[in-house]
C-alpha cells in the first residue's frame, strides 16, 4: 500500500511538471547581463527556490547589476528574509546583496484568508497543478487583507479563473492580478 502511494505521488507530481512545464515563479529583473550576471542570477534563483520556509505564500525577487544582488518581494515570516540573504552571499561572484525584502506583519486574519485563498483557487477545476511541487507556480500574498496573485499560468482562462477565485473568499479587501500567462505579454 506504501509503495502505492508513492507511485501515486510521483505520477501526480510527474504529471503536474508536464501539464505547467517548469514555471516556478521567481521574478528575475530585466537588464542587460553579461555571461557572469547570467551565471549569478541563475546561481541566485537556484539558491532562493531551494530556501527551507519558502512558500507559495511568499514573493521573492532579485536583481543582478556588476556582481550586486538586490533582493525584493514579500515573505510571511522573517527567517525567510534572512536566509534569503545569508544564501545568496556565498554565491561566487556577488560582491553585495542589498536586502529590500518586506515582511508582512503578523495576522490571524491574513493568516485565514491566505488559507482560504490556496483552498479556493487549488479546487477551482484544474488550477491544482499550480500547487504541485516543493514550490508552486501561483504565489498568494496577502497584506492587510489585499491579495495579490503572483507567478506564471498556462493560459488566460487560468488566469480569469485564479482571480474569480480569488475574488470570492471573504474578509479581502482588493485582489490584485499580477498572473503571467506563460509566452504572452501581459495586457
């Protein structure tokens, strides 16, 4: 029965992989890199994906320019803030690591909502497959009751739903679609 379920895992983890192709969402900044900045920013984004607490319902964000690292986004608990950079410090190459990533402030009411929000879209038709892996491809970030929708979809009418679903939980005040549909430019 163990080995079963195994089975039954890696398969649904197999098929999650191949249904939503590899878009783990981790915003890279644009700019002009050379081979040494593209080697870092892959370095870096290895490095923060493989961050222990780091979940779906936290942001990261980073830049590289002339070996400096500039962290960005938003993470639930503050550990994560500094691991992230005690990470990215021993990559070869970065010079600096300047940390601009934001806590969000405690809230049993963020709290609930972040929950209801994973449950709401995760059940809405097939956007589970969003969810599988160490770290899903839609991030849920939630401030003071806004929510924000982060990451990469397949296609527009995941993202139409993502946000409908988003939209229904109550005690949000705003809900903000920052969904990227994979090879399209966003409106």
């Amino acid at each position: 029965m163990k080995l079963f379920a195994t089975i039954a895992l890696l398969c649904a983890f197999a098929f999650g992989q191949t249904e939503s192709g590899n878009n783990t969402h981790l915003a890279i900044r644009p700019g002009a890199q050379d081979a040494n900045e593209q080697h870092i920013a892959k370095e870096v984004r290895h490095e923060l994906l493989m961050l222990p607490y780091y979940s779906i319902f936290d942001d990261l964000e980073f830049s590289v320019n002339n070996g400096q690292v500039t962290l960005l986004g938003s993470v639930v608990d503050p550990v994560l803030k500094k691991d992230a950079e005690n990470s990215v410090k021993r990559i070869e190459g970065v010079t600096g690591v300047n940390n601009q990533i934001k806590v969000l402030p405690p809230s049993p009411n963020d709290d609930q909502i972040r929950r209801q929000e994973f449950r709401a879209i995760a059940n809405q038709g097939s956007l589970y497959r969003y969810f599988m892996g160490a770290v899903g491809s839609i991030h849920i970030i939630v401030d003071n009751g806004h929510v924000t929708l982060k990451g990469v979809v397949d296609n527009q009418a995941d993202d139409t739903q993502a946000k409908m679903a988003a939209n229904q939980v109550p005690g949000v005040f705003s809900v903000t679609d920052n969904l990227i549909v994979a090879n399209q430019s966003k409106r």
